[in-house]
C-alpha cells in the first residue's frame, strides 16, 4: 500500500517571527513528515496539525521521529475518511467505531493479527485528538462524542501534575506489556564474541561492531542518540572525560532565540580513558581509512560500509539482532535493554554509596536531595523523575544481591571498560590457536574476567 506521507528536505526552514526591521526569523524545519490524501492531493488539516505538534517541539529525529508516528497513525483515519468520502469533522460514533474495530480485525496471510490492541489503541488516540483540534482550530463542531479526562499524577518531589486528555468509547483499553528486563553482563558478553567470530564481516564491521555495543553499554544512549554521535565529540572528550550525547527525547517548543532550541537536548556522559582509547583507536584506523576511500565529507561516527552514510537507528537493531542470532542468544536482545541496564547501574551504585536501610529510604532520598535528581537526569536524559520508578525496584533487588562494596558509578563504569577489553583479547587469542604460555594467559584473563 503507498504511503501518505512524504517528508520536507533535510535543510528546510519555516517562518518563525519577523523582527523590528522587518526581517524574518527562520527556524529548522527539516524532516517534518507531510500528508496527502490516496489520491495525490494536499491533506490540508492533516499537515495544519503536524505544523502544530512541529511547533510544540515533537521529535523529527530520525526521519521524522514522533512526528512521523503521529502522521502514520492518522493516516489510517485518511484513507478511511476518504472511502467513506467524509469529512473529518463529520465522522459519526458508529463510522469510527467501525473504523477502530477494522483496525483490530485486520491479519497477516498467516492469519496472524497485524496490530496489537495497544497499536490500536495509540492510532485511535491520535485520531481522536486530531479531530479534537480540528474543532478547535476551525471553530466547528465534531460529531464525534469526545470526553474530556483529567488524570492527576503524583510526581517523585510530592507534587501533583493534572494531565488533561481526549478519549471516546471506541478506543480499545491497554493491555499489559511483558517487562523488559535490562540486558545482563552474560549476554553483552555473548555479543561481543559472537560479534568477533563472524567469518562473514569484514574486519571494518567487526570493529564497528564491537564499539557499537560498548557504546550502548557505557553511554545508556537511545539507538538515535548513539548514531548522532560524531568524530568530534570523541575529540572534545579526550580533553573532558565527559562525552556529549544528544537527547532526543523531550520536546522543546520553537524559541526566538535559535539557541535556545538547543538548550537542554545534550548531555555529558563520564567515559573511562580504556572506552576513550578504544574509541579514538577506531576512528583513526578503522573509521579514518574508509572515510578517505568513500570520500565522506561528514563526522558521524558509524559509518555504512558501503556507502559511507551514517548509519539509522534500524541498521543498529538489526546489527544486535545479527549478532544476536550468530551468537545463539536466547534472551531478548535490543538496543534499548542497553539502557535499560546503564540506567539500573546508576541506581545501584547510589543505592550501595548511600547505604540505604529500606527500599522506601532510597526514595526519600532521591525527593530530598537534589543533586542526586539532577545528576540522574543528566545522565540518562529523563524529564521526568517519574519515568524511572521502575529501575529503583530493579537496582533495589540487584543492589541486594551485590557485597556492601559501595562502588560509585564511575568505578562500575571502567570495571565493564576492561571487562570489554578483556573479552576482545579473549575473541582475538582464540581465533588465533593460541600457543601453550599464550594459553596460560589465555585462562588468567578468564579467571580475571569472572572476576568483573
């Protein structure tokens, strides 16, 4: 089926406020998804309401970002409104009940279900509110029954954050989702044998592969985040031992100060000298070499073998998956139980470093000490305090089950840097039929790497 939506260039500004003399004050307007109804032509409400979610600061990262999720999600209600040739406005309770409920029955050929209830559930939300602000915008009743929902949320500090929402009766409820665990030391280590044993990959690839996954591991970067790294922020860590992530999450609305945009969307992550090392090693023999072959003008730090573009935040899953599946590994693998695990290990070792009696003491702690709330959202680049509830249960438990050693985050930091390098020795002295003393070595470095 063809798609609705296509995107703006990369480079394209939008009209953002007129200065006293008269100039105009543009604003960076590249990647904002557009849509179109089946037949070619301009959906106009369609693109005055991704214009609005542009101007509240929704994420075009990564070939559009949420905003291309909004935009697909809504496509659904275009294509509908177009067979049933009615205007979005228009659309009866009975027509979007229809509407949702083919949603939930449509299936694969294998008569597998092509969307789950919570996919559904998030089309018709956004539909909903779609609608909603076409009333508003053209001062136009809808047909549709739209309720208000006010929802109050308690927030770690003690206050209350009152969340306002559309709803209607045809959107399905949310089903429960499968816990994710972070992704455990044993598997990371799986990765990254398997990723050196791949007879198939060149060694460029194998090279990016290993500083691939130990990018994920130390820096707890979303795959968008990982692939915005470039050249230069490694140079300017080799100066800070602190290397800068960009935050993709978080909106930020448009501001007449351009940089302003900026502010608040990096982060500085703390990096060993070993992770340093290994990082600069790559770019000047792995990642130079091939920049001068390809004649690539641009710094980001992954490069596509072949045609030495950056690579996309769905090349890097698929790299996991491969190497997932080279590796014989079970468990559930991605990039973001990367995170998952970085964001766990901060809590860990505050919660050994405090000292903590009790579960409930830790969070008063975080609700009293400020420092403690900003570096943690420094560190992982949460807005909310709220949205990590659920990694202060999973430290609590992995803190339980760790010695009263109280390491700091940085020290569990360097520990996975030489355990990262240990390991590639490992990879490295194996592939190479190692010799009797270099066999002697080869089972200290592994009595030393449990030791990790």
């Amino acid at each position: 089926m063809k798609k609705l939506y296509k995107h703006i260039n990369t480079n394209q500004k939008l009209p953002f406020a007129v200065k006293p003399d008269h100039s105009i004050i543009l604003s960076d307007a590249g990647n904002i998804p557009t849509l179109r109804w089946p037949s070619g032509s301009w959906c106009i409400e369609a693109n005055i309401w991704l214009l609005e979610l542009y101007d509240r600061g929704l994420s075009r990262s990564d070939r559009g970002g949420s905003l291309l999720s909004y935009a697909t999600n809504i496509s659904h209600l275009i294509r509908y409104c177009d067979a049933q040739n009615t205007r979005f406005l228009d659309l009866t309770d009975l027509q979007f009940n229809f509407f949702v409920t083919t949603l939930l029955g449509q299936r694969r050929a294998d008569g597998t279900k092509l969307r789950t209830q919570n996919t559904v559930k998030n089309i018709a939300k956004n539909c909903v509110d779609f609608i909603d602000f076409l009333s508003r915008e053209f001062h136009s009743p809808s047909r549709l029954t739209i309720t208000a929902i006010e929802q109050t949320i308690f927030t770690p500090d003690g206050s209350k954050l009152i969340r306002n929402s559309k709803s209607h009766s045809a959107i399905p409820p949310m089903t429960r989702v499968e816990e994710r665990f972070p992704i455990n030391i044993e598997t990371i280590k799986c990765l990254r044998l398997a990723a050196a044993a791949d007879a198939s990959a060149s060694p460029y690839v194998k090279s990016r592969r290993r500083v691939m996954i130990r990018c994920f591991e130390m820096l707890g970067a979303r795959r968008a985040e990982v692939g915005q790294l470039r050249v230069r922020d490694v140079r300017a860590a080799v100066q800070t031992q602190h290397l800068r992530v960009v935050t993709l999450k978080g909106g930020v609305r448009r501001s007449i100060n351009p940089a302003a945009d900026d502010s608040g969307r990096f982060r500085e992550i703390p990096i060993s000298q070993a992770d340093l090392k290994l990082l600069t090693d790559y770019i000047e023999y792995v990642r130079a070499p091939l920049a001068r072959r390809l004649k690539t003008t641009h710094d980001y730090l992954f490069l596509n073998e072949r045609t030495g573009n950056p690579l996309t935040p769905n090349a890097f899953t698929a790299e996991i998956q491969h190497i997932a599946k080279l590796g014989k590994i079970l468990d559930p693998v991605s990039p973001h139980l990367f995170r998952h695990r970085f964001i766990t290990k901060i809590f860990v070792a505050e919660i050994l470093r405090q000292k903590a009696d009790s579960l409930e003491d830790f969070k008063q702690a975080i609700l009293e000490t400020e420092s403690l709330k900003r570096k943690i959202q420094e560190l992982t680049g949460h807005r909310r305090l709220a949205s990590l509830e659920r990694y202060i249960h999973l430290a609590w438990e992995e803190a339980m089950a760790i010695s009263k050693t109280s390491p700091k985050f940085k020290t569990l930091t360097e520990i996975d840097a030489i355990r990262e390098q240990a390991t590639a020795l490992l990879a490295n002295l194996t592939e190479q039929r190692p010799s009797k003393e270099t066999k002697a070595l080869l089972d200290l470095l592994l009595s030393f790497e449990a030791l990790l």
